[in-house]
C-alpha cells in the first residue's frame, strides 16, 4: 500500500533543507528516503579538470517544447529543439573552460587532457582517432525503434559531432560513434549520417551494408583488481584504437545500481555485465568493490575520456519507464521537463550531481518493496579515494594502483544545490550553473 509523504518531509530526512529555504511541491514516495552515509558537503578526492570537480549545468525549457502526447519525443522539431540543444552545447563548452569561444573551448579542453593524462603538451593531432559512447540501452526493436523509452537524444549526439567536426578540427572519418551491445536505431543514426556522412557507426547488429559496422571485440583489453568481477575484459577496436573517448549518456534512475549515468554507461561497452553481484548496489553494503571503478581508472576507458556529458533533457524515473508518463519532475521543477544537460572532466563529480538530481525528485524509484537509491553512491566513494578505497580493495587496472579518480560529495540542499566550492571552499565539487541565453 502506497503511503503519501511530503517531499519536505522526505528532504528534512535527508538533510537537504537549509534554514529559510522555500518548502518544495509535495510528491509520492512509496518507501522511506535513502540517506546517504556522509553528511552535505563534505567532500572525498581530488577533484579534476581545468577547474577541478567543475560540472557545468545549463537547463533550457525551450530545448524540450513537447507537449508530452504528440508524436515521440525525439522527433526534430516536436520532442527536442535542435538549435536549443547547440546554443546548451556552445555556452557548456565556454562555461566549463572558462573560455570566450568554442574553439578555444576545445582547445583548452585537448591541451589539459593531453598534458594530465598523456603527459604530451599540444592539442588534437592528425590522425588522432575519437569514439562517442552513447546510450540506446532501450532500442529492443531494433533500428526501427520507436517505443517511447529513454535512448540517446539524436540532437544531443548530432551537436556534438558538428562540435568535434566544425569547431574542434577532428575529421568526420576519424569519428565513431557506437553501441556495442545494443544498435543505434534510425531516429539517432540518420540525423547525424545525413549531415556527417563518413563518421563510423557500429553496433551489436552492424554489417557494414547497413550503415553500422559489426563490434569487433578486441580480448583481455580491460583489468580489474580482483579475480572475478563478473565482467567482461574485451572492448569494442575502435575503443582500443582511440586516443580520445566522449562519454555521452543519460540521467535515469535503474533498478539494480540505482542511477545510470556515465560510470553505467560502460555496461554498453563491455562485452559481459553483471547485475546481479557487485554492480547490484541496492543489495550490498558501502565499502564494496565495485567494477565502474576499474572502469573509470582503466587507461582504455576513462583514461581516454576527454569529456562527461549527461543527456538529461528528459531525465527518467527509472530506465524502464515510458517518457511521456514518467520524464515530469513534479518534485523539482513543478511538473516540467529536465531540460539539463551537464558537462564536466570529472567523472565522479558529474556522477554525484545527477545521483543528486535523481534521488531527490525519484526519492522512491518505481518500486514498493525496496529502495534503488540504497548505497547507490559507493562506486562514489570508493572512485574518489581509489588509492585508499573503503573497501580495502588494491584499485588497478593496469597493474599500478589508481589514484583518486574525482571528488565526490552530496549537495546542501535541494533548493539551493550548492557544493563546497559554490559555497567559498577550497575543495570539493563546483556545480556551475549556466544561463541559456
């Protein structure tokens, strides 16, 4: 039986009031809040990027001007605003760089990345390959997929490639674009084909004669620290081959790890996943190992990543929910459309917001009998102090143990949503809040 309780209620559990902060509207929750482990504010890591934990957050209504029951929400001009989702690219891109242009944006981007993590001065070179990971975790009926569940926005991966291409100098034939375990449907492969005609698709289902090229799984490429993580240890060639990843994912709450956003996304990159065991989150305590950890610290995966994008224009309930009854954030926005997108280098700070941004307006999930949110944060915490995990666990990949891998913490509240850094502090997570216009 459903028990009514008051967001304000669920949120002064939670900590996340702070005095004097407007009362949000009221919404269903059918179990009890989760509450995280560690306080508001109070960051582990070491934050990343040219301003370290920095993620960027732009929300523009004008990007989603679907009514909800017209059509599909992907669909050009009815679901999402192509010109709305470049102007949310353009002023991410210059707000998380600090820089005036999109092509200094880039640039600045390629430097810090080469010199951090490749330690090679300089920007993108020739002959420098690119792969995007998207999410099409929801197209089951293949390339014809039109079933009104969350999958990657074709605007959001059109934008970036004209990104890449047009301002950042990569060419169109050193860009791949995939999905190994799923296919990229028409909706999200033909938008970006038409305009960018020799960047490479592959997928699960790919031939070569149907614009996908086949995954070509390359074996033992991926590390893990302990014996079995009951994943998978191939990865898909053009990751292999890359020098540069985009991660490019989705906001939506799941039923086992409790979010799906960048960290998640690798279950699509993987040639083996496992929900059932460590990746199971709501079934087991903090301080566990957890295989995304090994995933970001790998040299393959997000030692390759030069940036974090969440997709959150219709951010979902849960990842089996249908967009038009479930997309509407009752709790934050007053019924309205997400309509955020989120930039940042730092994989576990971005992660942490959109945990945030999740358990606050879903705070019970769609289930009755358990709580999804429960210790979804531990791959969190334990990315964040990589070098000394909670867990005990020797973290490396490749064989020399990770440092900390971002900086994590839970924000104030959810009116305010400040982090230490917006709150005048040395350490910790910026959440960078950018104007539309």
């Amino acid at each position: 039986m459903h028990t009514r309780l008051f967001v304000s209620q669920a949120l002064l559990a939670l900590g996340l009031f702070a005095s004097g902060s407007t009362t949000l509207p009221a919404a269903e929750s059918a179990v009890p809040p989760w509450v995280p482990t560690d306080a508001p504010n109070q960051p582990i890591g070491v934050g990343r990027g040219l301003f370290p934990g920095r993620v960027t957050w732009i929300r523009d209504l004008a990007a989603t001007p679907w009514d909800g029951k017209t059509g599909n929400w992907w669909d050009e001009g009815t679901g999402i605003s192509q010109p709305a989702v470049d102007r949310m690219l353009s002023r991410s891109l210059r707000a998380l760089t600090g820089q005036g242009t999109d092509a200094a944006a880039w640039s600045a981007l390629f430097h810090s990345f080469n010199r951090q993590q490749r330690q090679v001065s300089g920007g993108y070179g020739a002959g420098e390959k690119f792969a995007i990971k998207i999410n099409c975790n929801n197209a089951y009926a293949g390339y014809g997929d039109v079933d009104g569940q969350i999958d990657q926005s074709p605007q959001m991966l059109l934008g970036l490639v004209r990104q890449l291409v047009t301002v950042a100098g990569v060419p169109e034939n050193q860009i791949t674009v995939y999905e190994a375990t799923r296919v990229v449907p028409d909706r999200v492969y033909r938008p970006t084909h038409a305009a960018f005609p020799h960047v490479r698709f592959v997928d699960s289902q790919g031939n070569g004669a149907n614009g996908r090229d086949p995954v070509d799984y390359q074996k033992q490429k991926l590390g893990y620290s302990v014996p079995d993580p009951k994943v998978g240890r191939a990865l898909p060639r053009c990751v292999v081959e890359a020098t540069y990843l985009v991660n490019l994912t989705l906001v939506k709450g799941h039923p086992t790890t409790g979010v799906s956003l960048t960290a998640k996304n690798h279950y699509g990159t993987v040639d083996v996943r496992d929900h059932e065991v460590y990746a199971n989150s709501h079934a087991h305590p903090m301080a566990t190992y957890h295989p995304f950890v090994d995933m970001i610290g790998s040299k393959e995966l997000g030692g390759k990543t030069l940036l974090f994008i969440l997709d959150g224009l219709y951010g979902i309930r849960d990842v089996n929910d249908q967009v038009a009854e479930f997309a509407h954030w009752n709790t934050l926005f007053h019924g309205e459309w997400f309509a955020s997108v989120f930039l940042s280098q730092d994989p576990v700070a971005i992660d942490s917001v959109g945990l945030d941004f999740l358990r606050t307006e879903f705070p019970s999930g769609r289930f009755k009998d358990f709580q999804p949110f429960r210790n979804a944060d531990n791959f969190l915490h334990e990315a964040a102090l990589a070098n000394h995990a909670p867990s005990g666990i020797r973290y490396a990949p490749d064989g020399v143990p990770l440092p900390s891998l971002g900086v994590h913490e839970h924000w104030n509240n959810a009116v305010d949503r400040q982090y230490s850094r917006n709150l005048g502090r040395a350490a910790g997570i910026e959440l960078l809040t950018v104007a539309p216009h």
